[in-house]
C-alpha cells in the first residue's frame, strides 16, 4: 500500500493549486494530505514536482 505524505511544508501554497484533490491547508496554514486515493494522477506528479522544499513524497508501506 502506498501512503501520501507531506513533511517540512514551509506553506508556499502551490501543491493545493495544483492538486487540491490530494492538498488542503490546516489550522497553521501548510499543506496537509487531504485524500490518498488517485496516487497515479497527472496533478499529484506536478504537484511532487513541484514542491520548493520536496516536502511531498509517495512511499510503500509494509503491510499491504
Ligand atoms: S508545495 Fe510543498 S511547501 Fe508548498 S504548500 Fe505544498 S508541501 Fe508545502
């Protein structure tokens, strides 16, 4: 199983532009996984991509 995570966010914004299907601001205004469905979208890979900080990454689970 895959698991969406952000770490680091410095709150830039442009990951909830890009994919607000998978990004949403919390209370202290960085970005937060909002939905872990949908891993292969076009948006997902931009908004990966484009993260100043690279504080967006896709890893693998261990328990499936
Ligand atoms: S693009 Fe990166 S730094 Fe900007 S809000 Fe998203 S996770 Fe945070």
């Amino acid at each position: 199983m895959k698991k969406l995570e952000v770490n680091n966010c410095i709150g830039c914004g442009m990951c909830i532009g890009t994919d607000p299907e998978h990004f949403e601001f919390d209370s202290d205004g960085l970005s937060t996984v909002k939905s872990e469905e949908n891993l292969d979208s076009e948006a997902l890979q931009s908004a990966i991509a484009g993260c100043p900080v690279n504080a967006i990454s896709i890893t693998d689970t261990e328990e499936n």
